[in-house]
C-alpha cells in the first residue's frame, strides 16, 4: 500500500528549524514522552478539551483543507470516535490553513464552513490554531512534516503511538486495553477506609439449646359452696297453712 501524504508548507519547516535552534532537538517528542498542551486559537466543533485527562485515551489529528489524504481519513477517524463513545476522544487540528496571498485572513471563516458542510462525517472535535503554535509543538517536535498525522496520547498523558492513520485502529485498541487494565488494578489496590467495618453477621442459637420454661401459673382459687337452704314447706293441694294461734 502506498501510503499518501501530503508535504507541509515552508512555514513547517521554518517552526522546526526555529525549534532546533531553541534546544527542542535535546528532547525531541517521541513514543513514551509526555504529550505538550494543544495551544489552540479556537474550538470549532464540540466540547473544548482544554487538558489531557488521566485515565482517558486522546487521538490529535493534524490535516488541512488543502490536504486531500486528510480528507479521505476523516471517515475512519469519525468510525474510532463512535465505536469507542466516551472512553475515546478524537480531535482534529488544523494548524496549517494557508492565507490567500493579496487577501484578507479569511482562515478561521473558511474552515468553520468547510466543517459545517461535512457535518456528522466529521464527527469528532476540531480546533483551529491560527499561530501554527501547535504545529510547532507538535508536529516539528516530533520531526513529522506531511500530513495526515495522528498522536495517540494515553491514559497516562503520554504519547503512545504517531504517524499515519493507517495503523490507527490498532493503536487505539491497544492504548484502550492499557488504560482499562490500569483502571482495574486501581480499585483492587484500593485500602479499605479506616472508618468503615464489615458488619457483624447476625447470630442464631444453636438447635440444641434448651428453651427458658415459662414462669409457673398461680394456683387456682377453691370456690366456696352456697349455704344450705331451708326445705320448703309441704302440703296438700290447694290446702293453706294451719294457723298456729288455734283458730278454728
């Protein structure tokens, strides 16, 4: 496969010559350096991501408008972000916007149409960096002057692969699984805080035990039997009683 680039102008060339002469060459940007700030004039599309946050995995893209192979890799670019979600975060800089020679600077307008226009297929964040400071930073640090080039910054913040689109995919994956084990060993070498105890199970009596007998009932009260009755008088039918004073 032959692999399309597209030169930078002289401007690339300068800034790394400029970066050589600043002692850039004693520590140039590599595989396992940290990754620099991304100096931006503005965020053109999504959520500014004004710093490299640990535990998240980045990819920082550098195209240009003019440059076709930029074009043709956004469809890739934008099929990472939406397989990955939140676990991902693609942006797209653009450093290297050229001024039309004998008119006005129009760079920052002609690229938010050409954003515009593409809508959802550039569906990934993009900044415009009208002071090429980050292409300096970047792209002249790490020696690279085509374009399409990608950085794969890891959860760590630190550079973990740069170069074509290409092997992209494969780069992400791997910095993806890195970052999820290093998340998981996190939380199982996690101290138990000092204030909290495990609960105490709750204890059940032995099946053996012997029951407490209930308390003895009072002993029942005798009842005292009614007094005898007089017998009742007897006597004949319809006879009354005899008179006791002798009348006759």
């Amino acid at each position: 496969m032959i692999r399309r680039t597209v030169r930078l102008p002289i401007v690339a060339a300068i800034a790394f010559v400029s970066l050589l002469m600043l002692g850039a060459a004693a520590s140039p940007l590599a595989v396992g350096s940290k990754a620099p700030a991304l100096t931006v004039t503005e965020w053109l599309k999504g959520e500014p991501a004004k710093e490299f946050k640990p535990g998240t995995v980045y990819v920082v893209d550098f195209w240009a408008t003019w440059c076709g192979p930029c074009i043709r890799s956004f469809p890739k670019l934008s099929a990472i972000q939406r397989e990955h979600g939140d676990d991902l975060v693609v942006i797209a800089v653009a450093p290297f916007e050229r001024i039309r020679p004998g008119e006005a600077d129009d760079r920052r307008d002609r690229l938010k149409s050409f954003v515009d226009a593409r809508g959802d297929s550039m569906n990934f964040r993009v900044a415009y960096d009208g002071n090429g400071q980050s292409g300096a930073n970047w792209m002249a640090a790490a020696g690279r002057n085509s374009i399409p080039c990608v950085f794969v910054v890891n959860h760590e913040g630190r550079i973990s692969y740069l170069g074509s689109p290409s092997a992209l995919e494969g780069a992400v994956k791997v910095a993806l699984r890195k970052a999820k084990e290093a998340k998981a060993k996190s939380s199982e070498s996690r101290p138990t805080p000092p204030d909290s105890k495990p609960e105490a199970p709750a204890t059940t009596p032995p099946s053996d035990a012997t029951p407490t007998p209930p308390p003895p009932s009072p002993p029942a009260r005798e009842s005292t039997p009614p007094p005898p009755q007089p017998p009742a008088p007897t006597g004949g039918s319809g006879d009354s009683p005899k008179r006791s004073d002798g009348a006759g």
